[in-house]
C-alpha cells in the first residue's frame, strides 16, 4: 500500500494532545471585534479542545499523527 498524505491544511491548524484529542485556534475573532463584547474576546483566547465528532474528521486528514 501507498503511504497515505497529510492534508497540509490540516497540519497547520491543528495539534494532538497525549490523550489523543484534537487543540483548535478559537473560533470567531477574525474581524468584527466592534461588535463583541469584551468577556466575548476574552473567551475566545487561546485554544479549544475540538468536539468528538469533528476530531474524527480531522483524524482522518492526519493519519500519522494519532
């Protein structure tokens, strides 16, 4: 069999914690901040663990990397 490829897309947004979860940039602060609040922006700091059901796509793009 083939190798199988990384998506370079996905390599770039995304990394895997030990337990094998999935860490995503915050969603929502890419422009407009005008109009949120500040415990809004606040929130949006940092990284989010990713819901189970998006990991297992996510997984699929990164085969190498569980």
């Amino acid at each position: 069999m083939p190798k199988l490829k990384t998506k370079s897309s996905a390599k770039k947004r995304f990394r895997f914690t030990a337990s094998g979860k999935v860490k995503r940039p915050q969603a929502g602060k890419r422009h407009g901040m005008i109009k949120r609040s500040n415990a809004q922006i606040r929130r949006l700091r940092g990284t989010t663990i990713m819901s189970d059901p998006d990991t297992k796509i996510v997984k699929s793009y990164m085969p190498y990397n569980r």
